[in-house]
C-alpha cells in the first residue's frame, strides 16, 4: 500500500467540532412519499446505483458511497439561498473538503491582515479593500491561488476597544515566501489607507506552512474557526480568488466503481479507522461514538492509501 493513511482527519457533521469527527451525509436524494416513513416504506430496491469510492490521487479526499435509489417518486428540494449572515458549518465543510483535494505536495504561505486601530466599519469599503489588494497580488504574483477567510474579533485596546473588526485569514499558494513576506506588508498598508506606522509594522503576518499536515492544520484552526460574533450585512465570509488555477494543485479525481460487498467492507474500516482517538504524542487513547451512519461516508486521509484499501479489498470479494 502507499504508505499508511497518516491522521485521520474526518469531516464534521452537526454538533461535533471541526476535525473532530466524520461526516455522515444522509440521503437526500429523494423523500418519501407522503406516509411513506409511517408505513415503513423503503426505496433502496429501485434501480440502484453501483457502489463507488471516490478520491483524489496525491490528495487527502476520500468518499465511499452505497448505491443509491434512482426512483421517480422522489424529488429533489430546491432551495432559495438567502442572505449570508454568519459563517456556517455548511461552509466550514466546502473549505475542508477543497483543501483536502489539493495535492499533498503543494504548500501554502499563511498570511493574517487586520486594520488598524481606527479600522472602516463600511462592509462595501472593506470588500472592496480586499478586492483591491487581491488584485494588486495578482499583478505581481500572477500564479497565486488565494483562499481567504474573514473572521469578526472584538477589538481588545485602543480607541476601538470592545467593537467587532474584520481580520482576515489566508492561504496562498505559488508564491515564494520571502518575495510574499517583503510584499505584503506595505501594500495591505497602502490599500486600507492606513497612516499608522505601527499598522505598517504589525497589521500583517506570514509563515510558511511546512507540509501538508500543516495547511490542513492552519485550514482547521483558523480558516474554518468558529465564530464567537456574527457581522450581519458584510456579505461573504470566505472565498478563492484564481479559482481558474485550482486545477494545477488539485489530485486527479477518480471514481471506482464497487461491489456491495466491498462497499460495506470498506465503510466499516473508514469508520473504525475516523472513530480513532489521539492524544497529541499521536498515540491512540480510545474510540469517538458516532450516530447510525447513512449511504456516504467522506473522511480526510492519505487518499492513495485508501486507493489501495479498495483494490485490496476487491481482490480478497473476488476470491
């Protein structure tokens, strides 16, 4: 096999913090019909769907799926999305699921960036602040591929202490550290329109992200923290900028297709192996509960040695 799977890093699902338990999708494919659920009414045996197993090769994104029912009598909801408001688990999810899908080779650069202590408390001024600046890194680093969090902190000291600011959290790859390290600072200073010396010394951060256990580390951390304050009418709370350019980074995805028997076989393990509890020596302490699992299960983890889970596992069914 490749290697072993490392930390298992599983997705979340409600009521469980970020990285520390997997994710269950129900079905949501269809619904029953009316009564459906009273009379015991089960869809699972019209036509089918094959079992898969979907990764990304040299990435950290592994799903397994049971077939699924492809029935008329179910539909599909169509949700009207409303006004963003808060930073959802919804979304902390997308952001964990697209780092994890990124090649284990490709390291980021992680950069902080906060106003000073007289900050703009116009949300249209501070998007366009951040579109300006991403822009101006763009022209200079025209390879860069950003993903960038917004994150409400209540101002500690000065003349604002007590109000809820914008700090801003970012990732960005194809870009060399100390050209990123010298760039940063003066133009974020330039763009806010600063004028505070102090800002221009200590309004921005940027390390360098060691491996690919970090940037999940720094995306789980930081990137997809939860909010102790909302900012209604700000608008968006995360995005990518050169989303063309995530292709470059990105594992190929591939889908295998299974049998029911290996797709039970394979569900157990992933399951066992995200119920695995360590402290942080790395070694195992015990094992985390879940609740009843549905069709699909997707977990973070050496994707290629899942790849090797599944042949392996589809060889000893065939036998």
């Amino acid at each position: 096999m490749s290697g072993d799977p490392g930390r298992v890093v599983p997705l979340t699902w409600e009521g469980l913090e970020v990285a520390q338990g997997a994710e269950v999708v129900l079905d949501d494919w269809y619904v029953l019909p009316k009564g459906g659920a009273d009379a015991g009414l089960s869809m699972y045996h019209i036509s089918p769907r094959k079992p898969t197993v979907t990764l990304w090769e040299g990435a950290n994104l592994v799903t397994a799926e049971l077939g699924k029912m492809q029935g008329g009598q179910g539909k599909r909801h169509k949700w009207k999305r409303g006004a963003i408001t808060v930073f959802s688990k919804a979304s902390r999810r997308r952001i964990l699921r697209l780092v994890a899908t990124l090649k284990r080779t490709e390291i980021s650069m992680f950069v902080t960036m906060t106003y000073p202590d007289d900050f703009e408390r116009n949300p249209r001024i501070v998007k366009k602040h951040l579109d300006k600046f991403f822009k101006r890194l763009l022209r200079k680093f025209p390879d860069a591929i950003i993903l960038w969090r917004m994150e409400p902190k209540v101002r500690k000291s000065g003349v604002s202490a007590g109000e809820i600011a914008p700090h801003f959290h970012v990732l960005i790859w194809n870009v060399d550290y100390e050209a990123l390290r010298q760039w940063i600072p003066l133009n974020w200073f330039q763009v806010v329109g600063s004028g505070d010396e102090k800002h221009l010394e200590a309004g921005t951060s940027v390390e360098r992200v060691r491996s690919s256990r970090g940037v999940m580390f720094y995306t789980a951390k930081y990137i997809c923290k939860s909010d102790s304050y909302i900012m209604p009418g700000w608008g968006r709370y995360w995005g990518v900028v050169n989303r063309d350019m995530l292709e470059t980074i990105q594992g190929k995805r591939t889908v295998i297709e299974i049998d029911d028997v290996s797709a039970k076989t394979i569900l157990r393990y992933m399951r066992r192996k995200a119920s695995e509890v360590y402290n942080r020596r790395g070694q195992f302490v015990g094992r985390r509960k879940f609740p009843k699992w549905g069709h699909k299960f997707t977990l973070i983890g050496n994707a290629d040695f899942w790849r090797d889970v599944v042949e392996k596992t589809k060889r000893d069914v065939e036998l």
